[in-house]
C-alpha cells in the first residue's frame, strides 16, 4: 500500500515529496519560505571626530604655536576668583563685553559671595547690581535659578563635569567648557563667535555648528592645548582677526592662512587696524 502511494506521487510529480532539512517548514505544514531574521535594534553611533589629514594637523599646531609666541599673556578676559565667580560672569557676559561685566562683578560679589547669598538675593537688588549689562532682568533670572540649581543639586558647589554643568540652568556647551578650562584646569575647547570664525578661516574646519567646530578642532589638537588654544584664538579674533577687516598685513599668520588677503595686506594700513589694549 505504501509502495503504491509513493509510486503514484512519483508518477504524477516527477518527484518524490518530502521536507527538506533545513527549509524553516514547522509542525508539517506546507513550506513557506525561509523563516525572517529576528529584528536587531541598530545602535545610535555616538558623534565622532572626523580624522583630520597630518598636514593640516601640522599647520594647525604651527598656527597656535605662532600666536602662543604672538600673546604669552592670553588668558581668560573675564575677572573671577573662583568656579562659582567663573560661571556667573561667563553666564551674565552674553550681549555684553568683559569690560563691562569686569566692572559691574566685584560689587555683585561683594553682596553675594556663594551660591547660597545668590540665591537668597532680593530680585530688585540684583536687577539693580546686572542693570549695566543689559538684558538685566534675564540675567537676573539666570543667577537666580543657576544658584538656586548649585544649591539644591550640588551642595553649593559648582559640579566638575560638561555633563553636569550644562544641566544647569542658562549654561551651555560654551560656559561649560570656560568653566572646565578656567576654573577647573581642566581641557575645554571654548567656541565662541571668534574661535568659529577664525577655525573656518584658518581652514581647520567649514562647519558653522559650535559643537561640530568644537570636535574638528579637537581632533586636531592634543586635550592638554585645548584651552590655551581657545585663548589664542579669541584673543587673535579680537586684536587682529576682527570679522569685518582682518588686519592681514600685520598677521604672524600670513604664510599658514589659506584667508589672507581677507582683509588689508598693506602693512601700514593692517598695522593701525590692530588693537592691543585689554578685555573688549
Ligand atoms: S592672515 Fe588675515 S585672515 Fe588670516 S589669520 Fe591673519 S588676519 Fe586673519
């Protein structure tokens, strides 16, 4: 009988039927198809540092060993004396210039040392204390809430992390890292509006965006310079790199910028269009 089955399959298929290892068939149903791969959730790459090329990494180091040279005395143009002082001048500094934060700061710590006698302060007197800075019932709010977060959340004291810092209320990437390279010694690359300009200028990157800027840069350079970089930069974008009318003449970066001619390539004329004083 069996015999007779497997004939007349045989005889009407051509073939003779069975399950093959292997073909994902289950339970002795007919076979349909291979079986899909479980779904694998893809992991979110973490953002990395493009891989600059040697030579640009080369003349990148020149170019901040020539203003290293150029300003022994870079250093950070807002006054403080401590991480908490750091962080509420570098906070009240936007839209305003060093000098004026320079000469309104000293009062305010006077009145208001730590983060404790910050946020206890009367709104009014503070308003009164950030009035000169502009945009004073903001910054206000700022300190405010930034010493109310020190307090509640850090003990009163200013945390030592880019994570933890740009928790805090009104603190982004920028101050955070002020704060880290500043206060802290620790590396922070500051990317404010002179940094992003001469980078691009410089041809170390083309982004625009601060924490693309931030990581192409950081890729060229080792942690240990990335401060005084940000110190050589900024402080080159104010004496000598200004946005509108670079003093290309009387750069000491004339042979390694691929921007020269930016601005006037006359000596004289480059040479007045240099400033030398302090904070801006
Ligand atoms: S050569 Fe001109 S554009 Fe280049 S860094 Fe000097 S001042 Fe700036």
């Amino acid at each position: 009988m069996i015999l007779a089955v497997v004939w007349l399959t045989k005889a009407t298929t051509g073939r003779v039927g069975r399950w093959s290892r292997g073909s994902g068939a289950v339970g002795g149903g007919p076979y349909a198809g291979p079986v899909p791969a479980p779904k694998v959730a893809k992991k979110v790459a973490e953002p990395e540092p493009p891989k600059p090329d040697t030579s640009l990494v080369r003349r990148a180091r020149k170019m901040d060993r020539i203003l290293a040279e150029t300003y022994p005395d870079a250093a950070a143009e807002l006054d403080f004396t401590n991480p908490f002082e750091c962080l509420v001048v570098t906070v009240v500094s936007a839209q305003t210039t060093d000098r004026r934060v320079n000469a309104a700061s000293p009062a305010l710590f006077a009145a208001y040392p730590t983060p404790e006698a910050m946020a206890a302060a009367p709104r009014e007197h503070l308003e009164q204390l950030l009035g000169p800075l502009g945009f004073f019932r903001a910054k206000t709010d700022s300190v405010l809430k930034l010493s109310q977060a020190l307090v509640e959340n850090h003990d009163g004291e200013v945390p030592r992390t880019l994570e933890e810092l740009v928790k805090l209320p009104g603190v982004g990437r920028k101050t955070a890292n002020v704060v880290l390279g500043n206060a802290f010694g620790l590396p922070g690359i500051t990317v404010d509006t002179h940094f992003g300009r001469l980078a691009r200028r410089f041809g170390w990157t083309e982004e625009t965006d601060p924490v693309k800027v931030e990581l192409a840069v950081a890729a060229l350079f080792p942690k240990r310079d990335w401060t005084m970089l940000s110190h050589h930069l900024i402080w080159h974008g104010r004496r000598r790199c200004h946005a509108k009318k670079p003093a290309c003449g009387a750069c000491p970066l004339a042979r390694l910028c691929p921007s020269y001619g930016t601005g006037p390539t006359d000596p004289e004329v480059a040479e007045k269009l240099v400033t030398t004083q302090g904070p801006a």
